[in-house]
C-alpha cells in the first residue's frame, strides 16, 4: 500500500516504539490487509512481546539476512498463502501463492530464483466454507489451505499439468462451536487462522504434523492427523507456541531440507521474521527473532532449502509486493 515504507532493520527510533502505539497503530491501520482484525510467549531469545528486544536481535544480526534480485511484485491480489514446491520434470522450483476472501481461490506459481509468474489458475472451491484462504502449504502432490475461520481444504495437483483438483471439501478443524472458538462460521472469527506450514517428513503417531498460525492471539496451533479419514487434520489446542504480540503473527513455514520451523508478523510487529527451535515440544520450544523482513504489509511467507525466506505481501489489492533474502 503507497505510504507504508519497507520494513528492513528500523532505526533505534523505530525500535523504541512500545506494544500500546503499536495497538493504537493496529486500530488506525486496521483497513490493511483485508480489514482483518484482532498468552504469555513460550521460552524466548529476544522476548517477541517487547518491539525493543526484537529491534535489538535484528540490529545484533544486522548482516544476517540479505536481499536477492526478484521482481518486486506479483499480479495477485492480496497474496496471503504461500508455500515453496521443489523442481519435478518440466516445472522449476517454485512459489505457490494463492489470495484470501473475495478472489475465489486464485493462485501464481512464481519462479523461485526470478520472481516471475509461470502459471496462475484458481483452486477448485466447495460451498462448505468460504473462500478466504489464508494460509498454504504443499506436502508432495497435494496442497492444504486453511481459512481464518478454522476449515480445511486439500487438492491434488493434476499430472503434468499446473492445475488443481480438490481432493477434500472443507471440514472443520475442531468441532464448531468448541470452548476454545477454534473454529467458527464466518471470515476472521475465532482465532482468525493466517498461516499454515505442514512438516515434509514422516511425521510420527501423535506428534504435530504442523501448525496453524492464528493472528488472534499471536500463538502457532499444533496440527495432529486425524484418525477418521485419511489426509486429514485437527487442532490440538493443547500444544501451542506463543510467536509474538496478538494481531500480528500471520505466517509460518517449515524449511525443506532441515526442518527448522520458521514464523512471520505484519507490520504491527515490525515484520518481522522468527527462527522456533525445538518446536517438536510445543510447551518447551524456544523463538528467536532474526529479521524484518517484507514490504508493503508483509502476510505470507516461505521458505525454501538454503535459508531462501520469501515474504509476500497483502495490502487489499493487486498487484501484492514479493521479497526473496537469504539468511544465515
């Protein structure tokens, strides 16, 4: 959105700005984004509740996250779900992206090293929930997204070709109506669910297969497999790892080749970009921040092997901005 700077190691001034202007922000701000609007953190290296730890572990890390060459934008709107898919015969190594409410499943593959858009389609849409997807992630053949409501959806990639069939119509993610209002019936209620990441390894009986990442309270929600039908998931709100303050935490992503389990915020919080370790023990796991990182209104995130972090943004409109950094 014109006016919102880039969000890149902010000056000291910056970093003095305490939790309460960032909430009077948030409200003046709360247009960004799709409008969309809203817990003590678990162990952490820089305390993500406090804007000046997370300014002070950026600034310690100043070289640690570097830009690389890509197109600055791409022609989506409002890119709020994205994962990275490697090579496989005659696709590159790629960014599926895919827009929340009102764009009715539209979805880029972009190109991971250019930025460029190889293909765009829509997924495939059941009545059973909306269409506001907001968080993405591709295990293999198939691709899950979640919407901030708490309901899920999955397709399969169809052979040889760029399109999608869905392959499991909507279900909620807890039984509706649940104590905890984990998943709801209209866009961004309950937890308001904006990011998804989904482990790409054998996953163990009963351990968190990933996570679904709810801007409401800032918290990564484990996600077990379902033990009815086959594919499918369940929140385990038992098992949660406090990211960062409430309205911000927007995105998560596993890295392919080492498992690190990585979150993103929005402007709110700087944009900035968290390492989880030990994610395995939600209870025990420890969040580290490492960078801001993002223009516009930083919403999704991926990451591919080597530490390549992308960031794309949702301002409420095409095109969205797209950024590419590699971290140590």
């Amino acid at each position: 959105m014109p006016g919102l700077p880039a969000m890149h190691r902010p000056s000291a001034a910056r970093g003095r700005i305490g939790l309460a202007a960032r909430v009077a922000a948030a409200g003046a701000l709360a247009t960004i984004g799709c409008g969309k609007s809203r817990s003590q953190p678990a162990q952490v290296v820089a305390d993500p509740w406090s804007i000046d730890a997370a300014a002070g572990a950026a600034g310690a890390a100043a070289e640690r996250c570097q830009r690389l060459p890509f197109a600055a934008q791409i022609d989506l709107a409002e890119a709020s779900g994205a994962d990275w898919v490697p090579a496989e015969g005659a696709r590159p190594a790629h960014i599926l992206v895919v827009g929340d409410s009102g764009n009715r499943g539209a979805y880029a593959a972009v190109d991971a090293t250019s930025g460029a858009v190889l293909a765009r389609g829509r997924l495939p849409l059941d009545g059973r929930a909306s269409d506001d997807l907001e968080g993405l992630a591709a295990v293999g053949d198939d691709v899950y997204a979640i919407t901030s409501s708490g309901w899920m959806r999955r397709w399969r990639r169809v052979a040889d070709d760029w399109g999608f069939e869905l392959a499991d119509p909507a279900y909620p993610l807890a039984p509706r109506g649940d104590a905890a209002g984990l998943t709801c019936d209209v866009v961004n209620c309950g937890k308001n669910f904006e990011g998804l990441c989904l482990r790409k390894d054998a996953v163990e009986s009963g351990a968190c297969a990933g996570f679904a990442a709810a801007k409401a309270d800032g918290r990564l929600y484990c996600l077990v497999r379902a033990d009815d039908v086959a594919g499918r998931l369940r929140l385990d709100p038992a098992r949660t790892i406090a990211v960062s303050p409430p309205e911000t935490l927007t995105s998560c992503d596993f890295a392919p080749d080492s498992g690190l389990l990585w979150a993103g915020t929005n402007a709110f919080d700087g944009a900035m970009v968290y390492q989880i370790h030990g994610w395995r023990d939600p209870g025990t796991a420890v969040v580290e921040a490492v960078d801001r990182l993002g223009s516009g209104f930083p919403e999704s995130m991926a990451v591919s092997p080597d530490g390549i972090v992308f960031r794309f943004s949702d301002t409420g409109g095409a095109p969205s901005s797209q950024d590419r950094y590699r971290c140590k």
